[in-house]
C-alpha cells in the first residue's frame, strides 16, 4: 500500500484533504442558494415509532356538541390528520369542515403557551409558573370557602357531558356549593320545552334522518349546524341514494335559502316566524283528509282554525303547496324536523310543538323520531340562566368565575353589557387556550391542553360514550382542564383531600370502571380500557321509550312572532358552519374555506334580495349600515336571490375583537344590534326578533369571493335529470359519443386511478376542500390574496343559481377538482415535461421540473390548476402540522390536485409486500374520506367490481365539457330534479 | 418606377451620400445624452422589477386565476410583431424589387434585430422560476432529460431564437459594403478596429460585388419563409392551446398579417424623428411613406377582416364558449380594449386612403403611434380576454396589471430604444450602397 501511495504521488491525508476542502466548499456555494435543510435522526429512538409508519389514535372530536368519533393521524410524534372514526355511530367515519379544521386550534400559533397572572404592580398579565398559578386558584377558593362565599363560585363552560361534567360537580361541592353552568351559544332550548310541552320530555331527542323518505324541514340547518351535522348528512346522504329511479324527498321551509336549503328538493320561502303555523296548517289537512297514522285526539281542536286558506294568509306559502306537502308527508315515511337557529323567533316553542303534532299524527314518534336515545345537548343551561347568572354577576353576586371554552362576551348580545358583568366578579380564571373577548377579563389564566392533547370521554347522546385521548405530547407548557381542577385542589391544606386521584386520568379510569362494569360486565378493566381506546366509542343500549301526548299541550297558545317594529326587513343571523358560534373564527383554514352560497372567505357580508337591492341602489360589495333600536353595524352587501325580499340575514361567527391574529377585527358581529330578548316558554334566546333598516353608505369594495358568477350560463357544468327522466330509459346514452382521436387510446395495465362524485348528494360543505388543505400542505393565502382569485385549493367547490321551470331557485354545487384527464390538454403544452400522464392514470406534477410557464394552467379546461405565486410561509407552529409524504411547494411552480397520489402508493407498497394487487376500498383519498355525504368515491377503474367502475356506467353518470373530448378521470352523477312540488 | 426619389434641389451624389450618412456617427450630441440617460435610467427600472419579482414571485405581476399569461406574453408577441417588419422590408421588399424600401430598410432590420432581442426576454420573464429557463432548450444533460416537442413553447424557443440569428446574419451582411465605407473615413483607433472587423476585408472589386450580390439575394430568400413561419409559430402557442378566442385555424395569416401591420407603424415611427434630427428629407421621402402607408393599409384591412372572421367564426361554430368569448369581448369587462383596438387598427387607418394623409407627416406619426397602440392592446385582448373566459363560468376572472409589470414593459420600451440610440450612432442607418444604386453615376474622372 505505501508503495503504491508513493507512486502515485499524492499522499493518502492529502488528498482526503483535498477533499475536504473541495467538498466543504461545495457546501458552502450551494447554501448560498438555499437552506440546507438536515436531516436529524433520533439519538436514542422512541420504542414503537418507526420513522415514515403513521400511527392513528381514536379519539373524540370536541369542535361542537355533536361529538363525532374521530381517528387522528399521528406521524413521528406529531397529530397530522383528522378523520372520522367508522366506529362512531356519530361520525361514521366522517367529519365536517370545523372538524378537519381542528387541527388549526391545536398548533394554532395564537394558542397560551403557558399560565399568566395579573400583577397589580405593574397593572398586566405576567407568566407565572403552574404551581403559584394552581395555588393562586386553590387559595382564593379556600378563602371563599371559609368565609362561607363558597356558593359564590361559578363554572362557566360548554357542554361537556361524560366524567369531566362530574368531576367538576365534585370539585365544586368541595369548595362550598358553586353552581355549574354549561352554555351552548346554540342549545336549542325550545324543542326541548316543546317535547316537554307535548310529550311531557325535556329532552331532545334523536331524529333519524336515514330511515325517512320524506323530510320536511322548518329551518332546521341539519346540513350545517343543527344538534349533530355530520351525523344528518349520513342520513341525508341515505335518504338521497337514488334506487331503481326513486329516491326520498326533501321540502326545506326557511325565508333564506341556506345551504341545507340549496340542498332540499323544495325550498318554501315562507315568511319569517309563521313556521308554526304552515306546520298546523299540514296538519289540518292529514287530519281532515284522514291521512294521519295515530288517532289525533285532542289536536284535531288545536289545528281546526288553521285551515290551508288561513294558513296560506299568514305564511304566504301557496294553499295547493299545503295539501301538497301534507299529502306526501303522510303518505311516505316522514320526518319533520325544526329549529334552526336562524328561525328561532319568540314563538319557537310554539313552531317545535306545532312540529311535534306533525310527527305525532303520522305516526314518527318511536320511528324517525327516537326519545330513548336523546342528546346530551338537551343538559345545556337555558339563555334565560344564562342571562339570570350575567345578572347576578352584574349585581356583584359571583365572587369567582372559572371560564372554560366559552367565550360569553362574543356570544351573548351586547345589550346584555358582560363586559360590565364580568367587572362586576370578584375574581375571573379563565382555563381558556386562547385570548378571547371574555379571557381578556381573567386575572389568571391557566390554560388547558388541546383535546389532543388530554384524557377524556364525552357522551354526545345517551347511548354513546366516546373516548378523548391524547394524541401526541404537550406542544405549550399546559395542563388538561381536569388535572387543573384536580391539582388545584392538591396546592391546598383545606381542600387537598378532595380527590384521591392525582391525576385526571385516574379519575377518569375509576369513572370508566363503572361503564366497564355495565358494559362488559365479564371483561377486565385493562382490557376493557384498552378495547374503548382502540373502538374509540362504546354504545350502550337504551331501553325504548314510549311517548304519550302530554296533557300541558291543552294550554299551548300559537301566539305570532313578536318583532321589534323599527325596521323595513326582517334580520336574520345564522351560525356558519365554518366558525359555529365564532370558535372557528381563528382556523385560517375555516377562514379561508369559500362558504357555500357567497363563496365569500375572510369576512362577513349581508344577504339581500335583487328587488330590495336595486329599490335602495344596492350592489354585491356596497357597504351598508344595518340598524337595529340597539344600534348599528357595517358590512358589503351580497345580492342574493334565495331570499325574501322582507328580509336580510348576516353570518355569525366573524366580528372577533380578540381571539387571535386569524379572527381579530374581520367582518361584523350580528348580536351588536340584536336585543336579549327570548322566548316566552323555553326562555331561550330569540334570534329572530328584530326588524332593521338599511343604510347605503356609498362607499363600495370588492366582496372577496373564490367565485364571480352566479349562473352556469347554459354550459353544463353541473347538470341535473329530472326523476321522471331517470324511471324511463330514453335519456340514456345522450352524450355518449365517440369522438374519433388522433392518438391511439391509452392502455392501462393494473390501475386507472378515477372518481365519481354524485351531484344529488353533494351538499357544498366544503369537508373536501378543507381536508384537501390538511392532507396536501396547501397554504392558506388570506383576504388580500384570495381577491386576487390565488386562493390555492385543490377543490374548489362550484356553485350555480339556476332556475326551475316554476322560476324558482336550483342551487347546484359541483366540486370541482383535477380530472385526471386521459387526454389532458394540460401535458402536451408543458415544454419540459413537469405534468405527464402516468401509466395509472394519473396526470402527474413533477414540482421540480416544473419551470412556471404556467400554459398548462391555460390549457386546463376545468381551470383546476394552482400556481405558487409566493413562497408561502405557514406560522409555527401551524407548520407542525404539515404531512411529511406530501412535498411542500416552493414558488414559482404549478400544483394541484393528485388524487392523494402518496395515499396510492402507500397502499401499493403494502399490497407489494404481500404480492398482490391494491384491494378495492383499502385507502380513500382525503376528500373520499371525509365527504360525509358519501358522494365522492374513488377506486380503480379497471377493477370491473369497484364500485367506481359500476358508478360510471350509472345512468346519471357524465363528463364535464365532455365535448372538449379530454376524457376525464372524474365522473359525475347527475342530481335528480323530483317533479314539480 | 425608377423615379421614386423627388428630383432634390440639392442633387444626390455619391459623394453626398457617404458623406451624410458619415455625418449621423459623429460624436454624440448633447441632445442625443439627453435622450440616452433617462433611456438607461428606464431600463434600470425594468431590471429592478424584474429582480424585486424574481426575489419575491410571480405575484407581484398582476397575474390571478383563471389569467395566467398578461402583460408580459402580450410584451412578447409585440416586439416578435414589431420584428417582422425589418425581414419583411429587407427581404421581400428586396426580392418584389420594391424600391421605396431602399432608404428604410437599414433601420427596418436595426430595429428587428433589437425588437428580437426585447422580446426574447419576455419568455424568461414571465417563467415561474426563471433561473431554470435553460430547461427549454434541448441540450444533452447527465438526467437525460429532454424537452416536450409536442409543446408550441419549445417550437417556440427555435423560432425566436433562428430569427435572431437569420435576422442578425441578414443585418451584418448587409452593412458590409457601408461599413467598409466609413471604415475608409474614420481616423480614430478604436473606431478603426471595429468597422475594420466588421467590413470582412470588403475592397468593393468587381469580383467582390458579383458574389456579394448573389449572396444577398439567398439570405433574402432563405430569410422570407422566416416573417412567415416566426410570426405563425407565435401564434400557433395560442392557437395549439383550446382556450376558446385561441383556438383557431386562423391565427397564423392573422398573426403575420397583424406583425407586418405593427412592424411598418413601428418603422414609421421611429424613422419620422431619425429624418427630422438627421435632415434624411432627401433620403427617406415622402414617396417613402406614401409606399409603406399603402401596406399600412393592405394589412390593416387583413387584421379588420380577421377580427369580423372570428366573430362569425364563433357563432357559426355554435360553440356557447366560443361565441360566450367574443360577447365578452365586445361587451365584457375589457370592452374599452377591445374597441380601441378595433377603433386603433381599423377605423384610424382608413384615413391613409387619402393621399394627403399619406404624404403628411404628423399625422403619418400620430397614426403610426396610434397604430401600435392598438396592436399591443390586440395582443392584449387575445391574451387575456380568452384567458378571462374560458370553459367553466365558475373559474372565470379579471385581470389587473400590477406596476411591476408596468415598469418591466416600460423598461422594455427604453431597453429598445437604447440598443436603437446606440446603432444611430454607431451604425450607417441608410444604406450608403443602395442609395448610391439609384444615382446617376458619375463622370469618370469627374473629380
């Protein structure tokens, strides 16, 4: 070896020096290009995680009420992916829009990193460390305690029913007697007093959406928000399947055409508050014509005066349209639901037991409507005790307020002044994890830990117990809300034998025996435990309920709406099921999300008629001042046709003052002008109440929407058939030509990757689009950008405004994506080969190749291209959030859609392994797994068993511009348009 | 035929001719600093747009979705447009023996050669990541990557860059024989050097001639197929695309015609101010004009004709896109471009038919202006009206240009001009040779 080192002339350390110094040099020049991101391996790995091997935790989703089953993605130690537990008869597998979203409240970067303290010297907010943070708590507690002020403790939450809900009932029976309340911003108080009223159940039970063929809805948002809405869809979902050229029908009676609206067969735009009335009116029909199933007994007295002509009087819905509904309302398997907070005026008891009488005369108590299984929602306090509680406050009565995951300065009308409420406490500890309205006022905030990141269960209705579970470890220095009751007590002399847990777990774990013991009598608890954390949920059967009719509905008076008579126009707020009552307001995806009828993002607007629009000069984007007697607020206008021209209605969610950089000073809250008024009987708060005036302001500005057009303009896009169509066979086969092509057809061998979306079920709830951004690393661009139409999702869903033959409203929604074109205009234009067809089908994107001429966004004729226009930075830590399987895209390049291509190959190299072929059904593109309305289905087109391949052979089914000839990889399926109504 | 130069009061000879055209590269006046700086400061405001979008994105362009391509594809297909004119008069002109090109057609080649290398910028520009614009030309790399040929952008990239060289070629071949004239006059060095170069050792012999001669009839006729086949392929990345206002066959004559339409304003244009400063009235004459302003009008009723064939074209086809498309031109959110193009490109010229008009100055060099006014804004319209209204009503959108794209288009127009500043004064901008052609010749002996 010496020798040879000789004779070559360079010695062995020279020229390892050399290349050294070649190789140092070479790093340095391209970090000048650059960062040189590293890659860092674990120093001493953690058992049971394998680098690139996802793992899933089942847990609960605790966005709303409705408390779906979720399944968390969890990839090297962080939570990436929410999806929808199967297991949960809630979710099914589903999740909505706010739930994909969540994910954004756990990295959200506005989030309490840690505990902060009022210090009086310096007048501010001052970290402090947990330990003086819980005995802050445990002393001020053992002081009122003492000095017998213990009963002067409040506990202001939401709804959390299950063991947190006990644990609390616990602490504050130790520390002297304070009262509990749970406060839904939307508790639906009045079909609870309704149920009492007729059936003698203060209860809210559940409606069975899947098993009717006929829903008959009075403004209950059941698509939105209403009680339990991934859970409605799958019913909905159900209840649309066209079979043999029939499906069930849907009547949606509101005076705005929502969403759920858009969705319904009918959309009756009855005039604000007279619901009840249209609902006696149907039943005066069934009645008289002896349609009705059970015996009416005393209600044929209630419903006698409202006969179709009185009725029609009063609701301006058409006496033929009456005897019509009642008709199929009898005669087909029906359920009539109602609420809606949006309708919820002063006599929305009234309207829910006029609902009620619906049900009851055809027979649906026990069917559609099930009272053994109700809703934990239903435990919720009133507004009127909430009000009772702002008041007591207010009178100096509360001497401690605990605030958790609420935020009743933003939620409760302003004329109710919490602010000066909330002056008036003692001593304010908010467990919030973020700086809200309300927190701001706290004096010591402890922050809670993330539902992802805590123990817990929560019982959405009475036969569901669904587990929370902590998905990944700690982000911020912070605590579950449960051990911060627990350990709070812990700091303290007087109270330290409170509980003999020490953690939340351990409570949690001793209630859970009992439901062990009850479930799985014969099961260990570890097994027991480990089995529900691996289900998620556990079910336990109710025994069923029989409903009479109670005697109190002798009393009931159908008393009209009490309006406040100042105005012109009927105001109307609805919840938005992007930021529910505002807690999503600060998820930049839910921001971002185009709502489904304005498509507007970032901000609030107004709804108003084209007829009242043009009598006061009003255009889409024209400011205008809503006045109320309580005062006034500000926002653009949005010309809409699916509304009375007597009314006007505004989103609630946006008009945060605080909350966070994503939510904080964007769009208008509606409870600024609302009075706190309710309804008589369920003392529920009475949304629709007030009748405003509009001001025009005279200034104007671009409304900031994903989509300009109303209407498709005769073009096709998303086309529907009418029933009677579809039962005959002659439509078949229209638009099936063969276009002759000038290159020979493209084989493919194994897989031809394809979608079906049917067009009848889908809802334009936008689960897809936001799953889409969690799944794909798709940046979120915000209000300025987005005017500049570079909103960057994948999906962006269509919606059109078509017209009946009758003239009234078709709203048509069509998610439109990436084809996956056999023939894509889109790759032989790209000069250097960036986008190509892969021999699954697939129209591959090749960032790194890509040079931005951007011609195949041109070319595309579904215009479904994204281009970077910026390097888009996601705050931290909202990029811990990012999927490591999907590249993160830098400017200058084209993107889009790629039918999940790294879920394919994570399926194929586990079918590799075992030597077979992908399995129908063994992975769902992000956007097939969350549709909770199961209209979108993906498989490989070349298995003739898939269901995708069967799909595209449906009569309903066609190709968007199919006469382009591009050959997409996406079929729809037509919506069924049922006979006039 | 032989009489198209007025008989001058001060009678052209040989020597007068070498003389004047000597005169323009004297050393540069204050005047022509006065128009050289500000020209330089412009270009440097294009380059600090174009550094500011490279280090910040593409979106500082006006670019939005559905609108991909804007101003800069349309600053692209301009200045290839504004190219065409330079072959055309050199080359066709020259093979049809039109001899009022004569005196312009020096100037007309100048500005096609640096019309060229404008609008070659434009492509990289406009690209997404443009330090990776090398990915367009096929050239043997270790990844064996290779470019998409289906693709009209890579057709693209050899047209543009094959009339550049043909066009350059042509340029230099031309100025021989001048060059070697001043080269003769010029004392200083540096001067010397170059013309010397530049002048290939050119004797003028009999010999020298004869080949000369021949050899620039070929260039003139390979060249020819050029002014058609660049302008077509422009067109054809339009045309290859299925935008609805794209796709049609007749993009191609349309295109040509439309290039030589804009490329003959842009030549009046220019040359008006170069014969007023200079005093070339004796050289580029009034019948001149009078020859070009009658293209003017040929293709100018070709561009009208097309413009009324694609909107008949849209609704025979009975194709709601394509007729959706042309209603929105006309009556869309872009209608004022439209009709002033419409109003720049047909109506205006119609004033050309009158000899007085054709034979007036100032209003020949308001019309030109107007004239390329209108061309750029038809480029416009093809470009971003289509683009606006595609397929779907759902992904439909308006464009706004941004300032950076203003600066980088008003950076490109001094980037232009200062390559054409600079050969004024460097270069013969008359063709010493071709005029002394027409001249009597002189007496031997005479001196």
């Amino acid at each position: 070896m010496s020798q040879k080192e000789k004779k070559s002339g360079i010695k062995r350390r020279d020229f390892l020096k050399i290349i050294g110094v070649a190789g140092g040099t070479a790093a340095v020049a391209s970090s000048c290009s650059d960062p040189v991101e590293q890659i860092i391996p674990y120093v001493i790995p953690p058992e049971n995680v394998i680098p690139g091997i996802p793992k899933f935790y089942s847990s609960t989703c605790r966005e709303c009420s409705a408390g779906c089953g979720i399944i968390v993605k969890n990839r090297e130690g962080r939570a990436i992916k929410v999806e929808g537990n199967p297991n949960s008869p809630i979710s099914k597998g589903k999740t909505c829009a706010m739930g994909q979203a969540s994910l954004q409240g756990l990295y959200n970067p506005d989030r309490v990193r840690s505990p902060f303290r009022y210090n009086n010297e310096v007048k501010r907010m001052e970290p402090v460390g947990w330990e003086a943070g819980l005995k802050e708590l445990a002393d001020r507690v053992s002081k009122l305690k003492s000095e017998g002020k213990g009963d002067k403790i409040v506990y202001l939450s939401n709804n959390i029913s299950g063991t947190y809900g006990s644990l609390v009932k616990d602490w504050l029976k130790a520390t002297g007697g304070g009262k509990h309340y749970m406060y839904e911003t939307f508790s639906h108080e009045p079909i609870k007093k309704a149920n009492e009223i007729t059936f003698g159940k203060a209860e809210i039970p559940s409606y069975k959406i899947e098993e009717a063929d006929y829903l008959l809805s009075f403004g209950a948002d059941y698509l939105e928000t209403w009680l339990s809405p991934v859970n409605n869809t799958a019913g909905f979902s159900k209840l649309k399947e066209v079979k043999d050229g029939k499906t069930g029908k849907i009547v949606h009676v509101e005076p705005r055409s929502s969403m759920t609206a858009a969705s319904a067969d009918k959309w009756v735009d009855i005039k604000p508050g007279t619901e009840q009335y249209l609902a006696l009116g149907i039943a005066n029909v069934i009645i008289n014509k002896g349609w009705g199933k059970v015996s009416p007994g005393n209600v044929s007295a209630k419903v006698s005066s409202f006969t179709p002509k009185v009725v029609s009087e009063l609701t301006e819905v058409k006496p033929e349209l009456i005897e019509k509904i009642a008709k199929e309302f009898a005669t087909n398997k029906s359920l009539a639901i109602g609420g809606g907070v949006a309708n919820t005026a002063s006599n929305a008891t009234e309207t829910h037991v006029a609902v009620n009488i619906l049900n009851y005369i055809c027979g649906n108590i026990g069917k559609t409507v099930d009272f053994s299984d109700t809703l934990s929602i239903s435990n919720t306090s009133s507004y009127g005790e909430i009000k009772n509680l702002v008041d007591d406050m207010r009178a100096g009565n509360v001497e401690l307020l605990i605030v958790h995951n609420v935020n009743p300065l933003f939620t409760l009308p302003s004329e109710l002044n919490v602010r000066e409420a909330l002056a008036n406490v003692g001593y304010i500890v908010s467990l919030s994890s973020f700086t809200d309205e309300t927190s701001e006022h706290a004096k010591l905030v402890l922050p809670e830990s993330s539902s992802f990141e805590s123990w817990g269960d929560y019982q959405p209705r009475k036969s569901i117990i669904s587990i929370v579970q902590p998905v990944m470890n700690q982000i911020f220095n912070t605590k579950s809300a449960g051990d911060i009751l627990i350990s709070s007590t812990k700091s303290n002399e007087s109270l330290k034998d409170t509980f003999t847990e020490n953690t939340y777990l351990e409570y949690l774990q001793s209630a859970w025996k009992k439901v062990g013991e009850y479930v799985e009598p014969r099961m260990r608890f570890d097994e027991f435990w480990e089995k529900a954390l691996i289900n998620g949920v556990v079910t336990v059967d109710q025994p069923e309920q029989i409903v009479t009719l109670s005697p109190k509905l002798d009393s009931i008076v159908f008393k009209p709406p009490v309006f406040s008579e100042d105005g012109d126009y009927y105001f109307i707020t609805y919840p938005s099921y992007r930021f529910l009552d505002g807690r999503g307001a600060n998820k930049p995806w839910l921001q971002e999300l185009p709502e489904a009828l304005t498509t507007s993002v970032w901000d609030s607007w107004v709804e108003v008629h084209p007829d009242t629009a043009s009598k006061l000069g009003l255009k889409t984007g024209s400011f205008v001042k809503i006045e109320s007697p309580l005062g006034s607020i500000e926002t653009q206008v949005f010309v809409y046709e699916g509304i009375r021209p007597d009314t006007v209605a505004v989103p609630f969610g946006q008009g945060h003052k605080s909350y966070g950089r994503y939510a904080k000073d964007r769009g208008v809250n509606p409870l600024n002008i609302l009075p706190s008024s309710f309804d008589d009987l369920s003392k529920g708060f009475a949304w629709l109440s007030t009748k405003v005036n509009l001001v025009k302001t005279g200034n104007e500005d671009l409304l900031v929407r994903t989509q300009y057009s109303l209407s498709q303009e005769d073009r096709r896009i998303a086309q529907a058939i009418s029933l009677e169509k579809l039962s005959h066979n002659d439509d078949h086969h229209e638009s099936h030509e063969e276009h002759p092509d000038f290159y020979p057809e493209k084989k493919y061998a194994k897989y031809r990757w394809a979608m079906n979306i049917d067009l009848n079920k889908c809802t334009g709830c936008g689960a897809c689009v936001t799953a889409c951004y969690a799944e794909n690393n798709i940046p979120f661009v915000g209000k300025s950008e987005v005017a500049k139409r570079r909103e960057m999702g994948w999906i962006r869903i269509e919606r059109f405004f078509e017209k009946n033959e009758d003239g009234s409203l078709d709203t048509r929604f069509i998610p439109m994506l990436c084809q996956h074109c056999g023939n894509a205009p889109c790759e032989p234009v790209c000069p250097v080969y960036a986008t190509y067809h892969n021999p699954e089908g697939l129209n591959g994107m090749v960032y790194n190749r890509c040079v931005g001429t951007r011609y195949c966004a041109n070319n595309c004729i579904y215009k479904v291209r994204r281009f970077n226009w910026f390097e888009y930075k996601i705050p931290a830590p909202l990029n811990w959030q990012l999927n490591p399987d999907v590249t993160v895209r830098s400017k200058g390049v084209m993107e889009k859609c790629t039918f999940c291509v790294q879920r394919i190959t994570y399926a194929k190299d586990l079918a590799k392994d075992e030597n077979r072929l992908v399995k129908e059904g063994e992975f769902k593109t992000a956007c097939e797994q969350v549709c909770p309305s199961d209209a979108i289905v993906f498989g490989n087109l070349i298995d003739e068993d898939s269901k995708v391949a069967k799909l595209s052979h449906d009569k309903r089914g066609y190709a968007v511009l199919e006469e382009i000839n591009a050959k997409p990889g996406i079929t729809y399926l037509k919506k069924v348009k049922q006979e006039k109504v | 035929m032989n009489t198209l130069i007025d008989p001058p009061k001060n009678p052209i000879t040989y020597a007068r001719v070498t003389e004047d055209v000597i005169r323009m590269l004297d050393k540069p006046s204050a005047k022509w600093w006065a128009l050289f700086i500000p020209t330089l400061m412009f270009v440097g405001l294009g380059a600090s747009c174009f550094i500011y979008q490279v280090t910040t994105g593409l979106g500082v362009a006006g670019y939005r979705h559905p609108v991909f391509w804007g101003v800069y594809i349309t600053d692209f297909v301009f200045w290839v447009g504004i190219a065409h004119s330079g072959t055309l008069i050199s080359a066709i002109l020259f093979l049809f023996r039109a001899r009022f090109r004569m005196s312009i057609y020096r100037i007309a080649e100048g500005m096609t050669v640096f019309a060229v290398l404008t609008a070659g910028l434009f492509p990289i520009i406009h690209l997404g990541r443009p330090w990776n614009f090398l990915w367009l030309i096929p050239y043997p790399n270790s990844r064996e990557l290779w470019v998409n040929f289906k693709s009209p952008l890579v057709w693209d990239v050899f047209a543009v860059t094959t009339y550049l060289t043909v066009s350059s070629v042509f340029f230099l071949i031309g100025m021989i024989p001048d060059i070697a004239a001043v080269r003769d006059k010029v004392k200083e060095t540096p001067r010397k050097i170059i013309y010397t170069i530049l002048s290939f050792g050119w004797k003028g012999s009999n010999w020298e001639w004869l080949h000369y001669t021949r050899a620039y009839l070929f260039f003139a006729a390979l060249a020819t197929p050029l002014v058609l086949s660049v302008h077509s392929v422009v067109s054809w990345d339009f045309a290859m695309g299925n935008v609805p206002g794209w796709h049609t066959t007749i993009f191609p004559p349309y295109f040509v015609a439309g290039a030589i339409f804009s490329g003959l304003a842009m030549v009046i244009t220019l040359t008006i101010p170069i014969r007023k400063i200079f005093s070339l009235e004796d050289y580029i004459t009034l019948d001149n004009y009078d020859g070009m302003s009658k293209l003017i009008i040929l293709t100018s009723c070709i561009v009208g004709y097309a413009y009324g064939t694609e909107f008949i074209m849209a609704w025979y086809s009975g194709s709601p896109y394509e007729w959706g498309q042309f209603v929105y031109r006309a009556t869309g959110d872009y209608a004022l471009f439209y009709w002033t193009m419409v109003i720049c490109n047909c109506i205006v010229p119609i004033a050309l038919w009158f000899k007085k008009v054709r034979r007036n100055i100032k209003a020949l060099f308001i019309i030109s202006i107007l004239i390329n006014v209108g061309m750029w804004f038809e480029r416009f319209n093809i470009i971003v009206i289509s683009l606006s209204h595609e397929f779907d009503p759902g992904a439909w959108g308006v464009y706004k240009i941004s300032f950076v794209e203003a600066g980088i288009t008003i950076g490109s127009f001094a980037w232009f001009f200062m390559f054409f500043l600079i050969f004024v004064k460097t270069l013969p901008s008359i063709s010493i040779a071709e005029i002394k052609e027409t001249l009597p010749v002189p007496k031997k002996g005479g001196h």
